[in-house]
C-alpha cells in the first residue's frame, strides 16, 4: 500500500463512517474482505445475509446485481433488495440498499427491466424506467393463515438505479389463493412481426405459470407448465426464461425452475427445460430433468436482460449456497456468495441440447502468474487459483489438499464425477455438508477439466461447462497442493488477484 493511502486512511475511514446512511460501503478502504473464509474473486455482501440474486439488468456500461438481503442479521428475515454494480462482471461496487419493505410486505425475489419502449408511462422517451418486478411477501396475512400474501408489485428509478420509487397502485398482480406465488422473471417478447408484449414467468408452487402485459402494469394470464415428468422433490422458485442459439443457427427457448429441496445433491437445485415458446406457451422437447449444476451450492440462478445485442451473450449468476445449511455456514459477518458469472450456450448432443455454463471471458483479467504443470504434484505460491487439465487415461483423480491434511477430491470413474468434500475442513456445522457428490457424465467426454478455487469454493468446468459442480468448501487453512492422476503434462496453473 502507498505511503500516502497510509496516511489518508483513518480520515477515509472516518468520512466513510460519517456518511454511511447514505454512500456505499468501500470496500477497498473498508476492513472488510480480509476474513478467513471471505470468497476474493465472488461478490458477496460486505455483511449480513444474502440469497437469490435479483433484478440482474445492463445499463450504460453497467451490470446491476440486486440480491435478496437481510441487513440486521446474518440469517434470513425481512428480504430487501441490496444493490451492487460491475462494469467488467468482475469487480463490483457495493451500494446502498435499494428496496425496502413496504405496507404490501417484504421484498422477495424477481427481475429488472429498461422500458425502452415507456410502456409503463413511468419514464420518458428520452430516459427509459429501470423497472423492477418483485414480489411481495405479506408476513402478516401468512401469520393470520391466508393464502394470498405472496402478490406481485413494482418499483421503478430514473436514475440508473440509484433511487427507487414503488409504484403506487401496487401489487400489480394478485394472488388468487395460492401460497407459493413468487418470483416473477419478467421479459420482452417480439413475435417477429413487430409486434411484443412483456412475458412474465412466475413459480406458482409446483408449476410455471406465464402471464402477458402490454404496460408492465396490467397482466393477463397465459398458460402454465408443469410436466409430470420434471422433478418435483419441493417447491418451485425463480424460473427464468429466455431463447439461445446453437453454433448450427437452431434456436431453442430455455426455462430454468429452481428446485428446493430435490435437488441431485440433496436440498437446492436448478433443473431446466429445452423447448419452445410461442408467446403463449412453453412446450418442452426435452423429456427428462436436466440440472445446471450437479454440484450443491448453485441456487435461485437466472440471467441478466438487456445485455447490448453486440455483446450478444446470454449472462447468468447463481447463489452459491444451498438451503440445508446456508444459515449456518461458518463465516461472519455475512453470509453467502454468487457463483462466478457464466456465458451460457447451447450445445448440440447426441439426444438434443444442454445448456452449457461457461466462465465468462472477463475472469481472464484476475490472471497475475501462469505455470505449466507437468508434474504430478504441484504447491501453490497463491491461494487463489485458476487450474485447466487435460486428461490423458479414461479415469483420473484430483486432490485439493492443505498444510493440515484437509483434502478435497475430485475423481472420474467410469460415467460418473464426483466430488468429496468430506475431508475438507469445516464439516461439523451441518449433517448435509460432509458428503461426496455424484455427477453423472451423459456420455460426455472428458477433454478438459477447469477448476477455480477461491477462500470458501471449488468451481468444476468439464469441457468448457457441459458439465458443471459448484461446492462450498471451508478448510481451515487455504489450500496449498494440487495431486493429479490421470493427466498429461500441458496443464497450465493460473494464480488469480483478489478483487477487493
Ligand atoms: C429462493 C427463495 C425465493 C424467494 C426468496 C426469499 O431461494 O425462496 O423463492 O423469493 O428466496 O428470500
């Protein structure tokens, strides 16, 4: 650090304090970001409690995440909307809260738009709404038994996000009786004959139900979808729908439906749907679940909107953590992380398409030194790190391990990945935590294994993310040895830099 940062500290720390009702935290002069288990290359709240990733939208150079957040403690509670922006995907700025509860409830989960075309009437030609479409969750009529406290409202902000006003005349959308009613995903659809219409996707307990708006403030129910073939070992959260295009040119629309619990790990999961949609209705051609992520920590995931055509990717974030012991994993003074953000693509199989989850480019930034590892055995000089492999034997075997003997392993046998994590240090705070997880291969084969570690997480990217595990991982000590079995000798070990 420069002598004069030095000097200038204690007064930025001051003024930082002084103001703090009202700028953001910094959390470069701030403390914060230091502690043992503290991700350094994923965004998490500076404290408190986090979930869902909400609201993700592109504006003017800025990628805005909005998060379910419980500012008073580091366990959930009454959800509000907190707030932070990139410019890169990468580094982000954490600002003030940006929803509250209100006299309709707390602010639970859902999307952001830019009214481009002012169809709502609450921008201007000349400066589009930033819009967000939420939903509220009434904890007094839940108390009282109702089933109707789950409604739909928005809030909208003139000013790239920074300041918020709810709109008067909410909830947009009642409920008609039905207690799960939630997490509206809100876009626009063009029929190709210039004609378009907002489609929101709503989990309305175990289904997806489709609702049209022409205003974002009137909605009229679609259609709704829920296969008997699908998974459905809990609830169903945050859908997102969206349409991706294959190399071939062959598009396909997607529906992601977070499951909770069901998921392949056990507790929280997001399967997803290959299909078409005409405006009305989602059919699937996919006849069996698909998971995202086979790993346990990747939760509530949904993409960004009005990403510019010229970047053209389809931009996604997860909440990496996983009901069965989010509230109690062993760090202070917040709670939760995202995933790293991914590019998602479709990929052609043998029997149709997956979706394949990519790091994105921009993480590429974060490399400071890069070795090729050719040896069998290798000691990091850095705690972070970015690890690609090329296998060269049918099965082969990774082991994470620290100086106490805390070890993770990685291994391919036969059709199947797995990852255990029951050797990895901090276990004892939940039953569900030490396990090894089973991730089958669908016939994929192995060409490349990416693996990026940072302070509490293991990120797996098979060929590129056909395959994916993200887990949480709480060694004692960060990890300081890489052993591999099975692998050629044009490895390459990226050391990454913290962000903050
Ligand atoms: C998913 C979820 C959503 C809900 C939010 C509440 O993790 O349960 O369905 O809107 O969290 O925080």
């Amino acid at each position: 650090m420069k002598k004069a940062t030095i000097l200038f500290l204690p007064v930025l720390l001051l003024l930082i304090f002084a103001c703090s009702e009202t700028q953001p935290v910094d959390p470069v002069s701030s403390p914060l970001y230091g502690e043992k288990f503290r991700p350094q290359f994923h965004f998490s709240p500076p404290a408190n409690w986090m979930n869902d990733p909400n609201g993700m939208v592109y504006l003017d150079g800025e990628y805005h995440l909005f998060y379910q957040y419980y500012p008073d403690s580091t366990v959930w509670g009454p959800m509000h909307w907190g707030h932070a922006v990139s410019r890169d995907l990468v580094h982000w700025e954490n600002l003030p809260i940006a929803l509250y509860p209100d006299k309709n409830g707390w602010i639970f989960s859902g999307s952001a738009v830019i009214d481009h075309r002012n169809s709502s009437g609450l921008g201007s030609d000349t400066n589009p709404a930033m819009i967000a479409i939420f939903t509220y969750h009434d904890p007094v009529g839940e108390k009282e038994g109702r089933n109707d406290f789950q409604t739909q409202g928005i809030a909208y902000s003139l000013d790239k996000g920074r300041s918020w006003t709810v709109y008067e005349e909410n909830p947009v959308l009642d409920n008609p009786g039905i207690k799960d009613f939630r997490d509206p995903k809100v876009m626009w659809y063009d029929d190709g004959n210039g004609n378009g219409k907002w489609i929101m996707s709503l989990a309305v307990l175990d289904k997806i139900d489709f609702y049209s708006s022409q205003n974002l403030l009137d909605w009229t129910f679609e259609s709704d979808f829920n296969p008997d073939w699908a998974a459905y070992g809990g609830v169903w959260e945050c859908p997102d729908l969206f349409p991706l295009t294959a190399e071939d040119g062959t598009e396909k629309w997607i529906l992601f439906v977070s499951i909770e619990p069901g998921g392949p790990q056990g507790g929280s999961a997001t399967q997803y749907f290959v299909g078409n949609f005409d405006g009305k209705t989602f059919t699937s051609e996919s006849t069996e679940t698909l998971w995202l992520d086979y790993g346990a920590d990747n939760y509530a995931g949904v993409t960004w909107a009005n990403v510019p055509e010229s970047d053209g990717r389809r931009l996604f974030i997860g909440w990496m953590s996983n009901w069965q012991y989010a509230q109690i994993v062993p760090t202070d003074p917040w709670r939760s992380a995202m995933t790293l953000p991914r590019t998602l693509d479709l990929v052609k199989v043998d029997d149709g398409y997956l979706v394949a989850s990519r790091p994105i480019r921009e993480i590429e930034e974060l490399r400071m030194e890069s070795n090729t590892l050719s040896e069998s055995s290798k000691e990091f000089q850095n705690e972070l790190i970015e690890a690609i492999l090329y296998p060269d034997q049918q099965n082969f075997k990774i082991r994470i391990s620290n100086d106490n003997g805390e070890t993770v392993s990685i291994e391919k046998s036969g059709e199947e990945l797995t990852f255990d994590r029951r050797q990895s240090g901090r276990i004892d705070f939940s039953p569900e935590f030490p396990a090894d997880h089973h991730a089958p291969l669908n016939g994929i084969e192995v060409e490349s294994v990416r693996i990026f570690i940072d302070r509490s997480s293991i990120e797996i990217f098979v060929n590129e993310g056909e395959l994916v595990m993200t887990e949480l991982v709480f060694p004692n000590s960060p990890f300081t040895k890489i052993s591999l079995e099975g692998f050629g000798e044009s490895n390459t070990l990226h050391y990454l830099k913290s962000i903050w």
